[in-house]
C-alpha cells in the first residue's frame, strides 16, 4: 500500500507529486529548509553511487578511484540524455535493464554458494546491540527505502502521463502502477536478500572484508573468479542506475520546491563534484558509503511525512484519499522509522558502544 502512494500522489491529486506539492503550500522559509534536506539527501544518493560505480571499475580494470569516479559521472550523463531526448519510458526501460544486470550480478553467487537456511530464519530478527549496530541498520533502511526513489517516483507519473491524467485512464494507471511498484520491490529485495545470504554464507568471519574490495576479494577466493566479476559488473551497473536516478530526482526536488527549472546535466554536475571531491581527499570510500547510506535513512521521514498527509487529506486528494487503514499503516511506518533514526542519534550523541 505504502510503496504505491507516491505515483498514486500525482494521478490522484492532479498536481505536483507528493511531497513536492509543499512548494505551493509552504511559506519561503520554511520552503527553503525543507529544499536544503531534500538536496542533501540527493547529494548523499550520489555520494554513495558514484563511489560505489567508481569501487566497481576499480575490482574489475584497476582504473582508479578518481577516475572511476569521472567516468561514472560521464556514463550517467549519457543515461541521463535518454530521459531528455527519448522520454521516460525509454528511460525506465535503460533502467530495467540496468536492473537486470543488478540481479544476475548479486544472485548467481547464491547459486554457488551454501546457504544455512536454519541460519538465515533465524536472522530474520533484527538484534540490535549498541550503536555500531543501529548506525548498519540504519545504513540499510537508507539503502532500501531510499528517499530520493520516492520523489523520482512521483515525478516520472508525472512526466510519463502528465497532470491531470485523463479522468477514464485513472483506474487502469493504478492497477499497472500497483503492479509496477509490487514486481520492483519483490525484485529489489530478492537481491538484497541475496546479498546479505551471500556475505553470511561466505564472508563470515573471514578478516579484511569490513570493505567492498575486501568482500570482493573473499568472494573470488570462495567462490571463484567468475562470482567476482559478476558482483564488479552488478555493482557498477547499481552505481549507474542509482546515481542517474537520482539526479533526475534531485531536479524534480528543486523544479517542485523552488520553481527552478535545471537541465538534467546541470543537474548531474552540481551533485557529481562533492562525490569527486570526497574521494579525491582520500577519504575511506567504504566508511563514506555507510554513512551516506544513513544520511539517507535520515532522510526518509521529510520524504514520507508530507507524502501521507497529502494523501490522506480529502481536500487534496478527493475520492481517492487513502483509507483509513492504509493511512494507519503508514504513519505506523513512519513512527518506526524516525524512532530507529531517534535511537542512532541519541546513541550517537551519548557515545555508545
């Protein structure tokens, strides 16, 4: 129900997406707050991607971290002109391939590796002990419910259909968005599950892969060359595919929430130099990504708490408000979010082990 509401926002409402819609409502002030976190949250989004695309030339040609950082930026530029010249559709489907490409490269360890399936049942529940395990789990809720996906949601409904949708159109836009957003999901977190029952199968207990490169290297010797390449191809195709997303959702960010209307490429530039300059000052790129990743998990709740709201006002959304459940459901959501981000910060603040 949740993962539906922000391309609901747009065809429903007939007006800006979700919670870009807060540039119409809320004074300058306020609006410019709320814009500074969102192109935060963009900026930590392509920290982590062109690191993690410039880690992934860097396992599988030697090319260097700078390098592989420019040449990330320069692929995702191309990626990018698919958008402004060929339109969201052809967008989608360069991104669904990408996504393809994701999957083969995550999952076919798994097929050659021996899984503890008592184990990994076992695991299904979260033992948080102290602050380095909140700051991962943190790290992985930004990685998995990444904030930015949910205004770039919100906006290729738009693009894809325009505003308002033809009245006739509405129930057949919702049923293929339901199964648009159900088939990403269900692909998006077979592979992290994948991922997370190859690092426990394999990597446990094995010293040095407390980084990419280390865990990249423990794959290869356990499972062999062809495992590892795959994972270097997997995890550049990720960087390419997040990275390019994510710009796209960042000039939706400022187009909805200042009314300033940057070409995608522009765009690509402004949030590509801080990631260069990251790993140009030699920064640890693994630490780097972590907390990007929990920047991101910080993030989430600016995204979903005017999102709810919007679509459970009646005066914004009509006949299609949310229920009463579906509303209940997701400020339960939210409420566990911020509470896991509250605990890190408290932890965090107090010094915990």
């Amino acid at each position: 129900m949740l993962p539906s509401t922000p391309s609901r926002s747009p065809y429903e409402s007939g007006r800006e997406p979700g919670a870009l819609q807060l540039g119409e409502r809320l004074p300058r002030g306020r609006r410019l707050a709320f814009w500074a976190q969102a192109e935060v949250v963009a900026a930590a989004t392509d920290l982590a991607e062109v690191i993690g695309g410039a880690i992934a030339l860097h396992i599988l040609f030697g090319i260097p971290l700078l390098a592989g950082g420019v040449i990330v930026g320069v692929v995702s530029m191309l990626l990018l002109a698919v958008q402004t010249h060929r339109g969201p559709r052809h967008f989608e489907f360069v991104m669904s391939g990408l996504l393809a490409i994701i999957t083969v490269g995550f999952v076919t360890g798994l097929f050659l590796g021996p899984v503890d399936w008592g184990e990994a049942v076992a695991g299904v529940l979260p033992r948080l002990e102290g602050t380095p395990t909140v700051l991962l789990a943190a790290s992985m809720l930004g990685a998995t419910v990444m904030p930015h996906a949910i205004y770039a949601h919100s906006a290729l409904a738009r693009d894809r259909h325009g505003l308002p949708p033809a009245r006739a159109a509405l129930p057949q836009l919702l049923t293929a968005t339901r199964w648009d957003v159900l088939l990403s999901l269900l692909v998006a977190g077979s592979v992290n599950i994948a991922m997370l029952l190859l690092a426990a199968g394999n990597l446990s207990g094995v010293p040095g892969t407390d980084s990419i490169e280390g865990a990249h290297a423990a794959i290869v010797a356990a499972l062999g060359p062809g495992v590892g390449i795959a994972f270097g191809v997997g995890l550049l195709a990720s960087g390419l595919a997040s990275t390019s997303v994510g710009c796209y959702a960042g000039s939706a960010i400022m187009g909805g929430l200042l009314h300033v209307r940057l070409s995608v490429f522009t765009r690509r530039l402004i949030t590509l130099v801080p990631a260069l300059v990251v790993i140009a000052a030699g920064v640890d790129p693994t630490w780097a990504l972590v907390l990007s990743q929990v920047l991101l998990s910080l993030g989430i709740p600016f995204a979903l708490v005017p999102l709810v709201r919007l679509t459970g006002d009646r005066a914004v959304m009509g006949v299609f408000v949310n229920r009463a459940c579906v509303s209940v459901v997701a400020w339960v959501v939210v409420a566990l979010i911020v509470a896991l981000n509250l605990a890190l910060l408290v932890l965090t603040a107090a010094g915990g082990g």
